[in-house]
C-alpha cells in the first residue's frame, strides 16, 4: 500500500512539473471602496498599494480570477495605444498593471483595468510570472 502512495506521488508531481511542486500561491485583493489592492503570497500579507479602477460610466469586474496571461510592454488596441506596463490579465482585456499617471491613484479613473504605480506593477509582474499565472489568484470586490 506504501509502495503504490509512493508511485501515486512520483506520478502527481511529474505530471505538475517541479516548478508547479515549488510554487508559491500569490493572492491580490483589490478593494473598489477602498481603491487599494492587497498582496499576500502563502497567506502571509506582503504589500498594500493604492490603485484607480473604473470611474463612473466603467466597469471593473468584480469575483475571483485567476491570472490568465502576461505582457511587459503592453499597449492598449482600444484606447489609442496607451502603454500598460506589467500587465497581467485576468479577465478578457481587464488587467492589473502600471501607469504613468500616479497622481490619480487612489481615484476610480482608469476605464476598468487596476493602475497601480510601475514600480508596484513590475513587483507584482515579477510575483505572478515567476509563482505561475495559474497560482496568481485575483480578488475584486465592492
């Protein structure tokens, strides 16, 4: 019995990957009221940083996410090429990431993407990509 739990373990991992074994999980909790988001990996509370999402007539989607995909120099195809440093989409063409007005943070502004300074953004970025996007899990609530 031993013997096939062992076998049962090698095949688990294996399958994973060493680097899924290794992971961390990184959690971001954005809060819309408070205009901040919260990082924590393994549930211990890392960063508290301020953000801007959507001003009134937009929409920040609100539930839990999982990190879906990465760019570093992204632009945006939908408001004439604005640059979205560190983005990491978790929803459709909803992303967390960096901006360059950072006199607006802490403000519903953005048309529903979560701005954050671009020194927070590449922090975050580095957190996700290198734990695993599927280990990046994001919170949004009211």
């Amino acid at each position: 019995m031993r013997r096939l739990f062992i076998l049962f373990l090698i095949a688990v991992f294996s399958a994973a990957g060493p680097a899924a074994a290794l992971a961390d999980t990184v959690i971001a909790r954005i809060s819309l009221s408070a205009q901040t988001m919260r990082v924590s990996v393994n549930g211990d509370p890392k960063y508290t940083w301020k953000v801007s999402t959507a001003r009134p007539g937009y929409r920040t989607p609100t539930g839990i996410f999982t990190a879906r995909w990465a760019s570093r120099y992204h632009r945006s195809r939908k408001y004439d090429n604005a640059p979205m440093p560190y983005s990491i989409f978790f929803k459709g063409g909803y992303a967390i990431h960096g901006t360059y007005e950072v006199r607006s943070l802490g403000r519903p502004v953005s048309h529903g993407c979560v701005r954050l300074h671009p020194d927070n953004a590449a922090v975050f970025f580095k957190l996700a990509t290198s734990n695993g996007l599927t280990n990046t899990k994001i919170i949004v609530s009211r």
